[in-house]
C-alpha cells in the first residue's frame, strides 16, 4: 500500500510537495517495505479548490494583528534554533560584548524597536569561541534541529534536501557528539562537523547536484558562521528581543490567518456528503483508490496517511462520515494516520464534522473510528498557535507535543521540515503496525 499526504490550508503550489515526498520516502517507506524507492506516494492535492478572493483580500485591514508572544523557560539551544529562524532579527541583534551596558542604558530596546543598529554593525561574526553553548552539548534531535533550520533559513547554503539528510545523519551518528566533546571550542567543533557532513553528503551520492567537490565547499563554510552565529546570540537572548520579532512577522501571520479561515470556510460549505462529496473530500477519496489499486500489487503493506493542517479535518471527515456511507469503500481502512497541526479538537467541540453529535461532550469523548482507521497519532507544538490536542475529545488515539523549536511565524509548518519529526513518525509507525 503507499503512503498519502494531504496538505492543509494556504498551499497552492502542488510542487511544494516535493520536499515532503522526499522525507516520507527515506524516513517512513523504508518502515513499510523492503524496496521503499517502490512506495507509491500520492499527493491529495486540493489547494486549486480552496478559498478565492473575490477583492484580492482586500477585506484584511492594513492594521496588524495583534502579536502574540512567549514564554521565557525555553533553554539555549532553542533560544539558538529561534534565531536561526530569524536572519533578518538576528541582524538586528547587539553582539553579546555590548548586551549588558545597553540594557543598563534602555538604548537596547529603543534600538530594536527602532528597527536595529546599522548595516555596517549587523553583519554576522566570524567570532564566537566565548559562546557559552557548545555543539556538544546538544542532543541529537538539536544538533538536527540547528542544522536543518540554518540551512533552511539561507538560501546561501544551497539547502537541498539531499544535504538536511546527510546533517540529520551526521547528527545523530552515535559517534558524533562524543567526538565534538573532544575539541577545545565551538570553532574546532564546528571543523569536524563541516568534515563529517561534507563526507555523509558524497555519501548520500549527491554529487550530480554538485553540492561537494574536492575539500569543504563554500556553501558549507558559509554554513558553519550561521550556526555559530545562531550559538552565540541564541545563548543569551533577551526576552524583549521578542518585540522585534512580533514586530517582523505581523504581517505573514496576519495573510496566514486570512488564507486560513478563507480555506476553512471555503471546505465547510462545499465539502458536501456521502451521497455527494464535494470536491474537496473528492480528491481525497481519488487517493483513496489510487492506493486501493497500488494495494493488488503490493500486498501485505500498510496504508499510511499524513496529514497537516486542515488536512486533517478533511481526513476526519473521510473516516468518520463519507467512507462509513460509501459502499465502494466497505473494505478501506487506513492503518496509520499522522495528524500534524491539525484543528481537530477545536472542531469537534464546536461540532462542526458532518457526524459531530451533542451526545458526546466533556467525560463522554467520541468513540475512536475503528471501522476506517486503525492508528491514530494526533501532533501538535506549543509554538504552534493554531494546532490543538484531541486529548480527551476522541478516544484511544496518541496525542503528543513536537517541540520543532520554531517560533510563532513558522512553527506551523516545523514539523514538515524536520528530520526529526519524521524519525517519531517512523517510530510511531513501526509500532503501530507491529
């Protein structure tokens, strides 16, 4: 059986699904089959039927949203994570030498509300040997982190998905750590690490892309002033400094929200019934019968969906209203079902599925839907204001927190961009389906 993946809202480009479709087949194919480069892997791509607007969004007033922030008990290493999320912040931010007097001062603040210092007193630092954060002493899952993010967040550094795999090996290579701990400071860990990476990606057979040559290429280099960069302000970043970057992403949140709602509105007037699925709910039932057609050739294999957003929503529906109605699909069951930044929970109570009913509601959670799916593991990050538990509402499926270490602007899609995320999911397959 494949593997299906169906999007969430504010995605209208069925290429972005490319990087996507890459992680599921290195970290959850293999989980499933013996020749995982085999898996069919379907798109349930619906982002052409959702929400249009007729003004051009001109409905959005031009007044920001109001920002939300954060707590302060994050530690260093998401502190460095969260800067590397923000290139246009952390240029913005005073070196740690001036930190202290300018807080004593109040001219630290007033310059980052003012929107930084100069050009010329941005530029990233070489320099970072008096960082207090070390790559040491980092867990796997944050050395991956750190990595995959910088090379995400720059475009310098040639980020294919290629090179996020051989990081997110090189990291959580048993051996690595342990070999980091040896050097005398973060620049002589930083030398090994640009040496193990640049051999894992030759290794990864990336050399069509032309990602390494001969010796540490440019792009890798450039690589390592990022992450140690990210060290040294993440360490001891000022918890005002979230300020500025409220101040930096109320305006994609604001559009975020706007695309949002529009694609939730939009699939709850047309997503129709049973008797006649609207398109939305169509094209999922599409990849259905892709995958029920993959499933005579490929027998004994497991039906793995993913989900992300109000894509999960869509699969709710599906398990719980349009499948149970439909007698072409007595016999489909989807095995796994990862549910990423989903509203789910938020839906059910305010009873918004096709089959929601008052019957169930606080100390009385809806049965679990065991006729469709077997497993069920609903994800959610704290920094990911617009992705709720499912605790308590549905019975007897896996609620868990990913912590992506991604702030407010883009945690909601964290959990697609992290290797470590899909080595949990691999995991959670592998114990779900034996």
């Amino acid at each position: 059986m494949p593997i299906i993946y169906i999007h969430g809202v504010a995605n209208r480009d069925p290429s972005a699904f490319a990087p996507t479709e890459k992680y599921l087949r290195r970290y959850i194919a293999s989980e499933i089959a013996a020749d995982p480069e085999k898996v069919e892997i379907i798109h349930a791509f619906w982002g052409d039927v959702g929400a249009r607007f007729r003004w051009g969004g001109a409905s959005r007033p031009v007044t920001p949203i109001v920002g939300m922030g954060a707590g302060d008990s994050v530690t260093g290493a998401e502190q460095a994570i969260a800067t590397a999320e923000m290139p246009t912040v952390l240029a913005h931010l005073p070196d740690r030498m001036s930190r202290s007097s300018a807080v004593s001062s109040g001219s630290l603040e007033d310059d980052l509300i003012a929107g930084g210092p100069s050009s010329s007193e941005s530029k990233i630092s070489k320099s970072s040997s008096s960082s207090a954060l070390r790559l040491s002493s980092l867990s796997p899952k944050q050395l991956s982190d750190l990595l995959a993010t910088n090379l995400q967040a720059n475009a310098d550094t040639q980020a294919d998905v290629t090179v996020i795999f051989a990081a997110d090996a090189v990291a959580y290579d048993s051996q690595t750590i342990s070999k980091l701990s040896e050097c005398a400071d973060l620049d002589e860990e930083w030398a090994l690490l640009e040496t193990l990476i640049a051999e894992r990606v030759r290794d990864e057979d990336a050399s069509d892309n032309g990602l390494v040559a001969m010796g540490i290429p440019p792009w890798l280099q450039t690589l390592g002033d990022y992450v140690k960069e990210s060290l040294r302000r993440g360490d001891d970043l000022p918890g005002y400094a979230l300020t500025r970057v409220v101040a930096e992403f109320r305006k994609p949140l604001n559009e975020f929200v706007t695309v949002f709602l529009g694609d939730v509105f939009t699939y709850l007037k047309n997503r129709g019934d049973a008797t006649a699925p609207g398109e939305i709910p169509q094209r999922f039932l599409d990849a259905l019968d892709k995958a029920k057609a993959s499933q005579k050739e490929r027998v004994g294999e497991p039906l793995i969906v993913l989900s992300h957003s109000m894509g999960g929503q869509i699969v709710y529906d599906i398990v719980t209203h349009f499948l149970p109605n439909m007698p072409a699909y007595a016999n489909t069951k989807i095995d796994v079902w990862c549910a990423t930044a989903s509203q789910v929970g938020l839906f059910e109570e305010l009873k918004l599925f096709i089959e929601s009913k008052e019957t169930y509601q606080s100390g009385n959670p809806v049965p679990f839907p065991t006729q469709h799916l077997g497993y069920w593991w609903n994800v959610w990050d704290h920094n990911d204001f617009i992705s709720y538990t499912a605790e308590g509402i549905v019975s007897d499926l896996d609620d868990s927190n990913y912590n992506s270490g991604m702030p407010l602007h883009t945690a909601h899609g964290g959990y697609l961009q992290r290797p470590s995320f899909f080595r949990d999911f691999a995991r959670t397959v592998k114990q779900a389906i034996s």
